[in-house]
C-alpha cells in the first residue's frame, strides 16, 4: 500500500466518476444518497488522506469518519473507499451502527427510560417530588415533552427534572454502557494483526435481525468506520480521525430531511443530539481532518474559532 500511496502522491491521479450504485458501508439495511456537496467534501479530504497514511507508514490502517447524525458519514465514507480502491488501495468501510449493545428499537427505550428515571429521582433529592407534580410530569410523559425546557416556566419543578435526567443520559450515551467498544476494538486490532478473515457484527432494527458474517480481509490495506462515535476515546486503534462539523440545528435539519426514525424534532431527540453534538466537539481536538458543513478544511483553532459560544 505505501508504494502504491508514494505513487499517487507523486504522479497525481484522476478521480472516477461517482456513480449511484458504488459500495458503502456494511449496516443491513442502510441506504445512502450522494450529492455533489458530499464529492466535493470526499475530494477535499482525499489528498490530505492519502498524506496522512503515508506518514502512518504502516500496510494496514484504520481511520474513521465521524460527526453528528445525517452530516453525511455513510456518504462521504462510501465515496473515499471507492477512491481508494479504484486506485489499486483495498478498502473496506464498516458501519460502527452494528456494535450498540442493544437493537434501535430497545436503546431508544433504554435512553427514554434513563432519562425519567434520573429525572425523576433527582426531583425527589432536591425536595421538589410531591403527588400534584407527579401527576402533571405523567401528563407531560404521555405528550412527549417531560424532556421540553420551554415547559419549565409552568412547571417550576420541571427543571430539576430535566437537569437529573439530562445528566443520567449524558452518562449513557456514546459509552461503554451504551456500545461495546471493546468488542469493535478488537477487530480493529485483529485487522491490523494481519487477520485474513474476520467476523463482523451486523444489527438490524428488530430482536431477530443479529447475526455475524465472516468477511475477508486478506486484500484490505484501509479499513474506513464510519460512525459518529468513531472518535471517541473508548474505540482503540483508530489512526486517522475525520471529523465532519456541522451544528446541533444543522444536524437536526439534516435528520429531519431523511426523516430515518420518525419523530426527528421531539423534544428528546434535540436534547440527545445536542448532548452527542458536545461530546463530537470534546472529542474534536484528536481529529487529524476537519471539514466544515461547507466543505472547507480547517485546522483545530479555525474548528474552534467556528464553533465558540456553541456550547
């Protein structure tokens, strides 16, 4: 692969047409919808890719490509391995979606309930709980919006409920309890030991949609995760980091447009987006890549600069 990396970088290359059926990322079910906006990001992270890999200077590496919900990860890290491999690099992009330790249908459940449940408990600690509040927070529950700061100002007890759950779910989300990152880490590790076949997860959207399948890897150079929690510090071995910025209404926007769960502007949903939108900014200064919603490169202190007073 270096040879072949030393080759493109001083020869140059072309890049090959996006066509609509090119390979993506390996969640069943998983659909993607390329854009010019997503090849011209694709094009101007590729050269400095194929940069960083050659100073990596190793035959097998793992970069991901994260950011916040419907920035365009399964996109634009479909279109980067479809470069890489139509430039003699073999390519495989694995959808880190897989490995939460429960089906969508129960984390949601687990999330939700974390959440009401902290809240919930937290009201009693600050001496706020009382039968009347009990069954004005039951109301808002059936509603939809407990989660809903704008209801604080007829709810004074409100308040402490939200501030607990939010907590409770800030503690769960994006975490050990939340993903097994041990389990994709190890992977990650056998594939840059040199393992030829390896057994990856794959997770659908019901309790009998589990099951693994045996993938070859023994001509894959570049292994692309692309997941919003590709980042994060309990994922071992990633190499090269990519971040995709966009902000928490910007990620919101994008959601509601695909319209992938339903529900996208509940007032759950903005709060746990804009809870993973903090933890991606946290996580931000590890990124080797950094591409702005428009499509522009930047170093960590023009991301900063872009994102302060945001959280």
């Amino acid at each position: 692969m270096l040879e072949r990396i030393q080759e493109l970088l001083q020869k140059g290359y072309d890049y090959p047409e996006v066509t609509k059926g090119i390979p993506h990322g390996d969640m069943p079910g998983d659909k993607i919808g390329i854009d010019e906006g997503h090849v011209k990001k694709a094009q101007v992270i590729f050269p400095e890719l194929l940069r960083l890999l050659q100073e990596n200077g190793r035959e097998k590496a793992v970069l991901c490509v994260s950011g916040g919900s419907g920035v365009g990860k399964s996109e634009i890290a479909s279109i980067l391995g479809y470069y890489l491999r139509s430039m003699g690099i073999g390519t495989y992009v694995l959808s880190g979606d897989n490995y939460p330790r429960r089906i969508p249908m129960y984390n949601d459940a687990e999330r939700l309930s974390t959440f009401r449940t902290a809240g919930i408990r937290g009201m009693i600690r600050d001496g706020v709980y009382s039968d009347e509040a009990g069954q004005e927070l039951i109301a808002l529950q059936k509603e939809e919006a407990d989660p809903d700061p704008g209801k604080c100002a007829g709810y004074p007890w409100l308040s402490s409920y939200i501030a607990h759950g939010k907590a409770a779910l800030t503690d769960y989300l994006g975490t050990e309890k939340e993903i097994d990152f041990e389990e994709l880490s190890g992977i990650l590790e056998a594939f840059k030991a040199g393992e030829k076949e390896i057994f990856l997860k794959r997770m659908g959207r019901t309790d009998t949609e589990l099951w693994y399948s045996k993938t070859d890897f023994s001509s894959v150079n570049v292994l692309i995760v692309e997941w919003t929690h590709g980042n994060s510090d309990f994922l071992q071995g990633v190499d090269i980091p990519i971040l995709l910025n966009s902000t928490p209404e910007e990620t919101l926007a994008h959601r509601r447009a695909r319209n992938r769960d339903g529900k996208t502007d509940s007032a759950f949903t903005t709060m746990v987006l804009a809870i993973e939108q903090k933890k991606l900014h946290e996580q931000a200064h590890k990124a080797k890549i950094i591409v702005s919603k428009d499509g522009t490169l930047l170093d960590f202190a023009a991301y900063s600069a872009l994102m302060d007073g945001k959280f």
